[in-house]
C-alpha cells in the first residue's frame, strides 16, 4: 500500500471523527448502557503481538500483562476526545489496577520527546509507545481516533470501540471479563469486520451496500465478488474491507453498486421471458 495515501486517508477520517465528538459523547456511545448489556465477540481472536519501547525506553508487550485485561488504546496528542478521555482511563487503572492494564498506542508523527511532555503533563499512569504503520494494519488500520480494543485475560480482542465512549461501559466490560458482577446482561455477536477487518468475509451486510434487491443466489455471489476484488482507491484492501473500513470510499461505494448491477442484470437475462399470449380465434363465434 502507498504508505502516504494511507497516511492520508487515515488521519482524514481520524480527524473528522474527533471533530464529531469533541463536543460530546455521540448518542449511540450510550446504547450499550442504555439496553443495560455488554457485547463481545462469540469466537474472539488473540490479539496481534507486539513489542515496542514505551517512551520511558522500557519493553511493553501484550504479554507483559497476561492474565489482567487489557485496554488497548491507540490515541494521538492533537485528538481532542483521545486528551478528553485520558482522566477516565487514568481512574479506571487506579481503580481496577489489580486486573486491568491500560496500554496507550500513539499515532503521531511527532518527535517522542514532545509526546512525553504530554504524557507527563496529563498524568498518564499507564504505558505509552507509538505504534508503528504495521501495528496500525493488524490491528483494523486505525481508521479513526480514539480506538480502543478489549482484550480478556487470555489476549483474545473481545471488542472494539471507535471515537469517545462513556467510560462506564469500559468499567462494565473490564469487570465483566475479570469475572466480577455487573448489573448488566452479557450478550454476544459474531465478528464479521467490526474488530477485524479480515474477518469480512464472514459479513452478509455491509455499509452502503444495497443488497435487499438481490436473491439469495445473488446475494452469495455479490459478497464473493466483493471479498475477491480489490479496491482500486489505493488501501489494498478487498471492496468488502474498504467499506467497513472507509464508509466514504469513493471507488468501493460505486464499485459495489455496479456488480450488483451487473449480478442483477445476468439474473434477469437468464429468467426466459413469457411467451406473449396468442390472441383469441373469432372462428365459429358467430
């Protein structure tokens, strides 16, 4: 993939959704809460490994905290709502410090110097490094900022969460997965692109993608084209990835759109049109 129109691509959608929620939490941020359950994956994968230098130059690696929770939060110093967040997960680490392990995964390009001065600035309990661009891909690309991953005490990603979130349900989910009570239902769901994005493939639905038209031969052969295609925009991701990924993608929305034209246009030429309807014989009718 061009590393800079990846670059690119991501800080724009990252950027306009730090926008959305500077002002607020999004209502659906509370729906969880509000239908009072916690959702997470039926058949969770173990989280992607990674050993990185913290900014205090000291290891960190998923398996460094085995056993406790991990919240795995990939931020930047210049989103507003990944700096709004911070004193929510700083008392989330103190609170549940003998089962949680916050980790914060920056995406800035800046000198690490000057993210430090943050880090110290806002009182960051928890280990801080930057991610690398191939951290950023197995992990899903980091298309917008915050993203936080739910990881249980076995490393397996249990569920994700995209822009700023009411940090009870954070709370709800830690202590749901390090087995302590919570006044909630557990529900959960089958992972087809929300966590992962190769797991797209397992999708029936997708953004922006109109498939109520199709039958349900068409619709198998619409989704098998949609994961066996690229995306010609440049993310080198298959056309099912890139609208999970990019809602907004301007070559992915019309390029489904077409195959489900064409899908449609095969089906009707294949069903053998009626024979039109021989008109009646006025013999002997009189």
């Amino acid at each position: 993939m061009n590393s800079l129109f990846f670059h690119l691509r991501a800080a724009a959608v990252a950027l306009m959704l730090c926008w959305f929620t500077a002002g607020g939490v999004p209502a659906s941020a509370h729906a969880q809460g509000e239908d009072n359950v916690v959702r997470f994956v039926r058949n969770p994968d173990v989280a992607p490994a990674f050993k990185l230098d913290t900014l205090d130059g000291k290891p960190i690696s998923l398996a460094d905290a085995h056993g406790k929770v991990i919240l795995l939060n990939f931020w930047a110093t210049w989103c507003g709502p990944c700096r709004a967040e911070i004193p929510d997960l700083i008392e989330l680490q103190n609170k549940y410090k003998d089962h949680l392990q916050i980790i914060g995964l920056t995406v800035d390009d800046d000198d690490p110097a000057e993210i430090k001065k943050v880090v110290e600035k806002t009182g960051i309990n928890y280990p801080v490094a930057m991610a690398s661009d191939e951290i950023r891909m197995k992990y899903g690309g980091i298309a917008a900022l915050p993203t936080s991953f739910m990881l249980d005490s076995e490393g397996r990603v249990m569920q994700k969460h995209e822009g700023l979130r009411d940090p009870l349900l954070y709370e709800l989910e830690i202590r749901a997965l390090a087995g302590m009570p919570v006044p909630v239902k557990v529900e959960t769901f089958e992972d087809t692109g929300q966590i992962f994005l190769a797991h797209a493939d397992r999708a029936s639905q997708l953004p922006g993608v109109n498939l109520s038209k199709l039958t349900p031969e068409q619709k198998t052969v619409a989704l098998h084209r949609f994961n066996a295609e690229t995306c010609a925009c440049g993310c080198k991701l298959t056309l099912a990835q890139c609208r999970i990924y990019d809602h907004n993608c301007p070559i992915s929305g019309p390029r489904t759109a077409k195959i489900i034209a064409e899908i449609t246009h095969v089906g009707s030429a294949a069903t053998p049109k009626p024979a039109p309807a021989k008109p009646a014989s006025s013999f002997g009718s009189e």
